[in-house]
C-alpha cells in the first residue's frame, strides 16, 4: 500500500483535544479470501464515522522475518526527554548520538552524547532513578553510535509517551512503541511481539575503521 494514500486519510482525521475526544482508526479486512484489498476507518471524533476501501498494490505475499539479534541494553525512557536530548546534541552541531552504557552492582547509567571536532556536545546522563526512565536493563557494558535524523525522524512520527530502546556494540538498534495507547510501553518486546500491537523500528549503527 502506497504510504502517502494511507497518510492522506489519516490527516483527515480529528486530533484529541480538551473538547474533543478525537477519531479512532480502525482496520479490517471484509474477507479472508480477498486480501489484496482491507478497510480503513475513522470512528468518533466531530464527525460520523468515514470508510475507505483501499487496494494493495500487489495482492501476493511474501514473507518479511524480523531481524534475529541479540541485545544487551534496553531501556524504556520518555520519548520527550529522549528528543530533547537529540536536539541538544544537534545545537552542537552533531549528526550522530552515542549511547553508553555502564553496568553496575549498585547503579547502571546511560550516557548519550554527540562527538563534534574530537569534542563532547550535548551530554546527558541517566540512571534507573532518573524520573525520565521507567526501566533500565544492561547485561555488560555497551557503546554504539547512530544517526540523529533517522532516530529524530521515528520518534516526531509517534504519540508514544514512551519507547524502548535496545543495542549492543555494532548491533542496529530496535525501538519499539505499544499502539494500545500513547501511556503504554513495550516492557519485552521478544515477548510482546505478535501478543501486542506494536510497531519496530530497526536503525543500523554507524560503524568506523
């Protein structure tokens, strides 16, 4: 399915505000049989509720594995704060943040920082105390660097409160987000998948030498 057909059907809708709940997206497919093709709604909000038959562009399907990878950090943080972070890095004028790391018997934390001419920019560090992390899990020590714009650019994307974050060293990253409502989040996401709706986003590391 195009991307822009699904957008413009979704900027059609109502956002939430205080006088109003705003619209609720539904998806289904009318037939089992028929599945080149599915139904896309717009429920509450201002208006009755509005359907779309949409088509796919191509009714074969084929089958699209998520990456087997085995991470040794994950962290679920406020998405505000994570962005916040991401544009102070920016301010210096960076392209990549670098996410560090350190376990410890009494307290593990996470360094994220941008490298500008050989010098640290927008440094901010975390620990599982932090008001900003709901959970913090490192099994070893892990420093891996990856684009701001791809990382900024999924989370403007979401209404998520917050995500999880997952990596190790050289490893692309996952972020996972719960689509059952903004205030969720993915606690385990190798348990979660397929139990819960969610969605994943994969972002490769910026490898040097």
């Amino acid at each position: 399915v195009r991307a822009e057909k699904i957008m413009r059907i979704l900027n059609r809708g109502n956002k939430k505000t205080k006088k109003n709940s705003g619209d609720n997206v539904r998806i289904s497919i009318p037939n089992v049989n028929e599945i080149d093709r599915f139904d896309l709604s717009l429920r509450g909000g201002l208006r009755d509720n509005r359907r779309w038959e949409i088509t796919n562009i191509e009714s074969a399907t084929t089958s699209c594995p998520l990456p087997k990878l085995k991470f040794t950090s994950r962290i679920i943080m406020s998405k505000a704060r994570l962005l916040n972070i991401l544009s102070d890095i920016g301010a210096g004028f960076s392209d990549h943040v670098t996410l560090e790391s350190t376990m410890s018997n009494t307290l593990s934390f996470l360094r994220i920082y941008g490298i500008r001419d050989g010098n640290v920019v927008g440094e901010s560090e975390l620990t599982a105390n932090d008001a900003d992390i709901v959970e913090m899990h490192i099994r070893q020590d892990d420093k891996v660097t990856y684009a701001i714009e791809y990382l900024a650019n999924f989370l403007k994307s979401i209404d998520n409160e917050y995500v999880t974050l997952e990596f190790s060293k050289k490893m692309p990253m996952r972020i996972s987000v719960d689509l059952r409502g903004s205030d969720n989040y993915i606690a385990d996401p190798s348990y979660s998948y397929g139990k819960v709706p969610s969605a994943e986003f994969y972002l490769a590391p910026r490898i040097e030498g």
